[in-house]
C-alpha cells in the first residue's frame, strides 16, 4: 500500500531501449555508482531477466533470495528486496531469469502497470534516504519497462554510436507519450546519452550530429567512449568506477552523473 504521507522523495529514472546492446546496464551501474561516489543514496532496481546489473554488482544468484520477480508478483517488500554492493551507497534490487514469465503472470492483474510504482513507493524504504532510484529496463517495450515508465519521474535513453540507432527511438518514444497520457502524465524525457562512442569514426559523428540536430538539448553534452575498462569491468563485479578509476570510461560516467545532477539542482547529503 502507497502512504502518501512519506516525506522521502527519491528522484526515480527509467534507463531504456527497447534494443539490446546498447549500454542499458553498463549506463545503470556505473551511473550508479558515480552518483553514490558524489555522496548520493542510489538504489538500482534490476528489471532485466537476464539479471546482468545484479551480476555486474556482484550479486551471486545463490544469494538472491528474494527479486524483482517477488517485489511485482508476490507482495514482497522493497526493504526485503534490495540488497547493499559494494560500494558505499549504492543498493540493488536483484533480478533472476524467474522475471522472464513476470509479463505473462502480470496480465491478469488489473494493476498490472502500477506495481513497480506502488512497491517503490513504500513507506519503508524512507530509512535508507535514496536520492535516486536507477531502473535497468528489460530490452523491449514490455509489460515490464512499461511498470518502470509509470513508476519513474523520467526516461533515460542509452543510444549507441551506430547506424540505424535513431530508428528506433521513434516507437520508445510513442511508448512514452502512450504513457504519459494513460498512466504518469508527469513522466518526461530525462535525455538520450550515447553511448559506446568512438570519436575517430566518422559514422559515430554523424550519429552525434543527427542525434543533437534532432533533439536538441534531450542530448547530454557527455558521451560515453568505447573504452576496454568500461567493457572488462563487469567480469570483476564492479563498476568500471572501482575497476579503473582513472580511464577514460570513468572520467565519462562521473560528468554524467555531474551533468545529470546539475539538471536537477541537487546537492547530496552527508552519509555521517
């Protein structure tokens, strides 16, 4: 049940594409982590079934006693949920492969498209103070991204240096007006950041140029290189933050993070 009296207001933002591939996970982790390296209370909720978010934080799937899955389909708590990484200040929901049947099971509930909104909404969670809540959407335009859309203040668009890569921005962002219109009017754009960029191929420029002559300011200024670290950090459970702290993909995602918070107006707050 929502209480409507909770003073905690996490800001909560929906990472999605509907294409795998391109930097959905890798976006949620390390954005994660670089927000909680600023001093912020992060919670990323793992809405993929492939569960690579968890994993990335190091998460065996042996500890994930409780997910995702029994947040949306078996009145789990989030507080029961989550479980810390890591790296101080960052928390993650865990997912498992049992999410793959979630959007078949969800159909018969007449709240289907509001269960992630109201599990995230519990007063419970307002003892951990979590400054933003990261949602590491499944690659499709599912009943489960759909939950993550209703339940965010905004989207987050990971776009990958490719041909072909605005094509499919068009139907994500019908899905987001369908949306607004039906379920969360206050749902907006966060920004589209692309992402796996490689400056020295005249394909990914002309991405950038056509993503920034189309959307205009929806585009963060920072993009995110091809970087092996980026690519290696995953297998070491860690951020790429923890993994390297001085590559290039770091310095990237910590002015992501940088950029993100300035568009917010938010300073954190001291964890002591």
């Amino acid at each position: 049940m929502v209480d409507l009296a909770r003073t905690s207001d996490p800001r909560i933002i929906a990472i999605v594409n509907q294409k795998g591939g391109v930097g959905k996970t890798t976006t949620a982790i390390n954005l994660g982590a670089a927000l909680s390296e600023d001093g912020f209370n992060v919670l990323i909720i793992d809405l993929d079934p492939q569960g690579n978010a968890s994993t990335g934080l190091g998460i065996e799937v042996s500890n994930r006693t409780l997910t995702t899955y029994d947040l949306l389909l078996d009145d789990a708590l989030l507080v029961d949920v989550l479980s810390p990484t890591a790296t101080d200040g960052l928390w993650i929901a865990p997912a498992t492969t049992d999410l793959s049947s979630a959007d078949i099971e969800m159909i018969s509930n007449e709240k289907r498209s509001y269960l992630l909104h109201d599990a995230l909404r519990h007063a419970a969670i307002d003892r951990y103070a979590f400054d933003y809540i990261l949602i590491d959407c499944p690659p499709s335009l599912s009943l489960l991204t759909v939950n993550a859309m209703v339940a965010a203040h905004s989207v987050l668009v990971p776009l990958q240096s490719e041909f072909f890569a605005l094509e499919g921005l068009s139907q994500l962002m019908l899905t987001v007006r369908e949306v607004r219109q039906s379920a969360n009017p206050e749902l907006r754009i966060e920004g589209v950041v692309l992402t796996m960029y490689d400056g020295r191929n005249r394909l990914a420029q002309q991405v950038e140029n056509d993503a920034r002559e189309t959307l205009g300011e929806l585009v963060f200024k920072t993009v995110i290189p091809r970087n092996v670290r980026v690519s290696e950090a995953p297998s070491y459970a860690q951020s790429v933050l923890s993994y390297d702290e001085t590559s290039k993909g770091s310095h990237a995602y910590r002015a992501l993070a940088q950029e993100l918070v300035t568009r917010h107006g938010v300073v954190a707050q001291s964890r002591e």
